[in-house]
C-alpha cells in the first residue's frame, strides 16, 4: 500500500519507465485505482489499469529509449494536486506537469496531463 500521495506521484512516474505490457500493469496498478482516468492532448480518455498500461506499451513501442522522472514533488490539497515531470528523449528532453485526484487508499482516480510550459 502507497503511504502518502509523494510515494504515489513517485509510483506513477516510474511505472512509466517499464519494459513491458506486465510490468507496466504491475507497477500502475501499485498506484492507479481500478476506475481510474488519464487524459492528455493525444488522447480523449483512457481507462483502468489496463488502459494505461496499454498507452504505456505504445509509447514504449513508439520511443524505446525514453525516460521519464518528477522534476517537483506534488502539491495537494483536498485530494486533488498537481506535479511537474520531464521525459528524457534521445534527441531532447521535454517537460510538462499532471494535475491528478486520487483517493483515500492514495491512488490515482484521474489524471490530465499538459506538455510543455503554459503558454
């Protein structure tokens, strides 16, 4: 069990860096609620563990060398927040930030990410 929302921001981030559609459910699903919802600029919705495992894969099928970390630890409020990260291209490194909800079991119920800086 996650014990704080830091250590569920930090779960979420690394997840992101696995090497396969297992390992990218097993790690999600330390921090990811059942129900749960991602959205970015790319994609509508996306649902449950296995949905973001899945979009996971496809990243990692698109750029196989990538890696993904938290440039500042969450700040949170009502179980809403929000948190910087950056991903680490062979040609780049790109940043931009989530805002998430979570639950009491400190999992992710829903998470928009943003690319880049505000404009």
């Amino acid at each position: 069990m996650i014990i704080s929302v830091e250590e569920m921001i930090k779960q979420y981030v690394a997840a992101w860096n696995g090497k396969g559609l297992d390992e990218f459910r097993a790690e999600f699903a330390k921090c990811w609620a059942i129900d749960a919802t991602y959205t970015d600029p790319n994609f509508a919705l996306v649902k449950g563990v296995d949905g973001i495992a899945e979009l996971a894969q496809g990243s990692l099928r698109k750029i196989p060398v990538r890696t993904f970390n938290v440039l500042a630890l969450p700040d949170y409020h009502h179980n809403v927040g929000r948190y910087t990260w950056n991903v680490v291209l062979p040609e780049e490194t790109k940043e931009g930030f989530d805002y998430f909800e979570f639950n009491d079991e400190n999992k992710i119920t829903r998470l928009v990410s943003f690319f880049g800086p505000l404009k």
